[in-house]
C-alpha cells in the first residue's frame, strides 16, 4: 500500500474518526437513509463530500470516468444500477449529476481514446450524443467547446435518468427531483442547471429561485 494512504489511514484513525464513532454505530446498527443520490466523476479533483459539506451517511455516491450516465436499456448500466437502488431501496430525494471543468474523460471523447483503452472508447461512446455538432464546434474556442461538451453530457445523463421507469415513477409522484451540476474545478464554483430558463446558473441563484417557489407555493396553500 501506498505509504501516504497507510499514513492518512493513521491519522483519520487517531484524529477524527474520533468525531464520527457514534454516528457510524448508529449507521451500522440503523442502516443508510441518504438523502442525495450523487453523481460524479472519478476524477481525484471533484471532491463530493468536501464540497458539499457532507459526512457518514448523507451521500449515495456513485462515480465513474466522465461521471457518464448510460442508457437505461443497457443490461447492468452501472450508474442507472446505482439509482435504482438509491431510489428504490434508499429513497433518495434527490439526484445531482455533476460534470466538470477539465474533464479528461470530455477531453477523450471529444479526440478519441487511445486504442490502447478499448474499454475506455466503449465507455466514452456511450455519450457520443453529446459532442457537439461539427458545425456548433467549428466557431467556438476549444475552451468554450470543452466547456458546452460537459454540459452536455450532464443533461444526457439527466435525460437517461428520468428515462428510468423507476425514476420517472418517482418523480410523477413528486418524490424525486434531478438535478445537472458543472463544477469549476479551480474555483469550486458550482452552476445548476435551471429547468425555468434551460440554461446552467450558479447554484445558489437556482436554488434561491426554488426556494422562493415552494414558498410561494406554500403561501397559496
Ligand atoms: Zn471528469
């Protein structure tokens, strides 16, 4: 084993495992019930407890190179495997598909995988859907074409979500929202996607804007 993980093993140990002991007793002995389905890139920078605060037990994770979501009709489609079993057997509330600036796995679909990583070129041509259109790609900075791709590939992923019967049974009885995220990863600044203008805003506007809805909603009740 590496000896910086034996090491950061030891100091979790020693320090704040210390924090967390009752509650991981009590999540053994009374089970999960994360809120959040979370669902990201394997990439070591997107950090989803760190950047959402969270801790032992309040995120379903699953991730994967891309943080690609698979169509629903593909046998064993490992991130739809995860929702089912959040939403199914969790009860998840929630599901943030969160994409990322700097994506490797965008970079490799967008020029191609090496021939050496045959897996990884099925994997990636599970969203070949969402490059850009040659004509969209041609007039834009490889920046911004990187930046659009992401994006893109998290609403694929939504849309293959909601394309799950389980998910879409949940969601047309109102226990169950989705949620596209980009994350910068030098800045950890977050944009939601935002279903009112179809169109990725920092997160803490689009969930102001839902907040001030259910109020609404609620003083009209
Ligand atoms: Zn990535």
């Amino acid at each position: 084993m590496p000896h910086a993980l034996l090491e950061g093993f030891q100091h979790f140990r020693t320090t704040d495992l210390a924090r967390y002991r009752e509650r991981y007793r009590r999540l053994a002995e009374e089970g999960q019930q994360p809120p959040v389905l979370f669902v990201g890139c394997s990439d070591s920078r997107v950090v989803p407890d760190l950047l959402t605060a969270s801790g032992p037990g309040d995120l379903f994770v699953v991730r994967t190179v891309g943080a690609i979501v698979g169509p629903h009709e593909t046998p064993g489609e490992p991130t739809q495997a995860a929702a089912e079993f959040a939403v199914g057997a969790l009860g998840v509330r929630d599901i943030v598909v969160c994409g990322h600036s700097q994506c490797g796995a965008m970079k490799a679909l967008d020029a191609g995988a090496p021939d050496d990583m045959p897996h990884l070129q099925h994997w990636l041509a599970q969203v070949a859907d969402a490059a850009l259109p040659a004509e969209e790609r041609a007039d834009l900075a490889p920046a911004e074409a990187a930046h659009r791709l992401e994006r893109r590939a998290v609403l694929l992923g939504l849309e293959r979500l909601a394309a799950n019967p389980l998910v879409a049974d949940r969601r047309a009885r109102g226990q169950l929202t989705l949620h596209g995220w980009h994350l910068d990863l030098a800045t950890q600044d977050v944009e939601a996607f935002d279903p009112a203008t179809s169109r990725f805003r920092p997160l803490e506007e689009v969930l102001g804007d839902a907040a001030d809805d259910a109020e609404a909603t609620a003083d009209d009740a």
